[in-house]
C-alpha cells in the first residue's frame, strides 16, 4: 500500500514521521526541491534538500472559489533560490507544489497545493513569497473583445505566426550598450526600419540569459541597429552576448495582410463603427463620405 492509502494508514498508526516537500518550477524549466526534514528526499524525479530553510506559513485552502492563500519564507542561498534571480525576475509565476511525506516512505505522500508564485520581497538575507492557488485564474477577465484592432497576441494559437520562420526573427550579438536599455546590433541590413518595434528581445546567454524585453523603437544608425527596449533587462548585458529579436506587430489589418500574410488569421473588426458614428444625429445628405453632414 502506497500513496494517499500508505499515508492514511501512516497517520492513523499514532506514531508519526512526516514532512512537508516543495517543489518550484521556473519559467524556464528549471526545477528546484525544498524540505522542511533535516535530511534530502527524491520523488517524481526531484530531490528535496533541507540546506535552503524553506517554511511555509498557515495554509489555508476552503471548498469554495475563494482563492487559496499562504506564503513561504526562506533564506537566499548561493546554491538554490538567489537574490540575483529574484531580481531578475526568474521566479515571476514560478510552478509551486506542496507535499506532506512520510519521510521514511517518500512513496507514501499526498499533494497539498498547488499554484503559483504571487508577489516577492526579499530582505536581510532572506526571501517572502505569496503562493496562489488555482482558484486565482478566476480573477483573470476572459472572453472575446471587440475592436478595431487585432485582440491576439503575435505568435499564439490564434494568430498562428511562426516567429522563428525566416523573415520574422534574427540572432545577432551585442555589439555596445547604452543605459542597459539601448542595444545596438549588427547584422540586421536585411531588414526594413522598424520591423522589429513591439516585438521581442530574447537574450540568448550571458549572465541575463532567458530574459527578455519588450521592443519600443528600432532604428538603422551609423552601420548599426539601434534597438531600444521598454524596460532594461533585470540582470547585467554585455557586449557579445546574442540575442534573438523578432518582428513586432501594431495590430491592424493592412499589417497583418502586408508583413505577416495572415488576414485570415486576424482577430479585429476594422469596420467596427466608432464613438462619433454612434452619437451622429439624423442628417439629409446623402453622402456617407466622411465629410462634413451639415
């Protein structure tokens, strides 16, 4: 007998051994295991090791939509979570997976929550995380919104562009800095003036590597590419470290018929009557031309 059933029977012998694992899941893919026991566990293809001093508050779950909500607290560790990454922004909406475990049969186990990293704050060496749970997507506003422009995000199932295709994308390398913000680029001749405003800056490696940043001007200056970012990148770039752009989109029709040959796939209502047609009063002229009514 194993699973939830070992764990019952475990917790009805009165004599108990039990701990609790967390399992974090980055963006990126990268894993880590927490346990609050003074010694490393392994399931599910996870080690969990004690040396982080991860704890957990007062969880508290109800049957409801109400969201769940609790926080862990732990030490900034060399070896684990760091204040760099936490900076950078690595562990933003990191995957959480609470454990309670029969220490001496791991395989004896039972999940306890599951959500997500809310807000961070870190001090004195130390780390506090909000954990919310599933029932916090219900907060998020879905549906279909009708607009001019295009409502997908370039990239996604409903747009349906391949960002990596030829044409769409490009890795080139750093070659100076400006402000950690203003990139300029070589090797970006074939590509016209702005292809690349609203579109995306991947860094490739490099102390920042797997962050990103959102494209807001891209000019040909001086045999280079001046590429400018919204926001700096959370962590230190440097010259000669690749990046990979691609092309942006401003969400209107004739861009997506002209740059990206995808107007089937467009998700706006261009012929969506606006605010001045609906309030227009009553007029004799027959022309609908866009002048004047008198």
């Amino acid at each position: 007998m194993s699973g939830v059933a070992g764990l019952d029977a475990h917790l009805a012998s009165g004599a108990t051994g039990v701990c609790r694992c967390w399992k974090l899941v980055r963006a990126d893919g990268v894993a880590f295991g927490f346990t609050d026991h003074d010694r490393a566990l392994s399931f599910e293809g996870v080690e969990f090791r004690p040396e982080s001093g991860l704890s957990a508050a007062a969880l508290m779950q109800t049957t409801g939509l109400s969201v769940d909500n609790t926080e862990a607290v732990g030490a900034l560790s060399d070896a684990a979570i760091t204040e760099a990454d936490i900076a950078a922004g690595r562990y933003d909406g990191a995957a959480v997976e609470a454990w309670l475990v029969q220490w001496a049969a791991p395989e004896n186990r039972v999940l306890q929550f599951r959500g997500s990293l809310g807000e961070l704050t870190r001090a004195g060496g130390a780390f506090t995380a909000e954990l919310r749970g599933l029932a916090e997507r219900m907060n998020v506003a879905t549906g279909r919104v009708y607009q001019r422009s295009c409502s997908a995000v370039l990239g996604d199932g409903a747009c349906g562009v391949d960002l990596l295709a030829a044409g769409y994308s490009a890795e080139v390398s750093i070659a100076a800095l400006e402000e950690a913000r203003v990139l300029w680029l070589d090797g970006l001749e074939a590509f016209e003036p702005r292809w690349f405003e609203r579109g995306r800056c991947v860094v490739l490696d490099g102390v920042a590597a797997g962050l990103e940043g959102a494209i807001k001007i891209d000019r040909p200056e001086g045999g280079l590419r001046r590429v400018e970012l919204w926001d700096r990148v959370r962590a230190e770039l440097a010259v000669g470290d690749r990046v990979r752009i691609t092309a942006g989109c401003d969400k209107r029709m004739e861009t997506c018929r002209l740059k990206f040959g995808n107007l089937l796939n467009f998700r706006g209502f261009p012929d969506l009557p606006g605010e001045d047609w609906m309030v227009a009063h009553p007029s004799r002229v027959s022309a609908r031309d866009g002048g004047s009514r008198r």
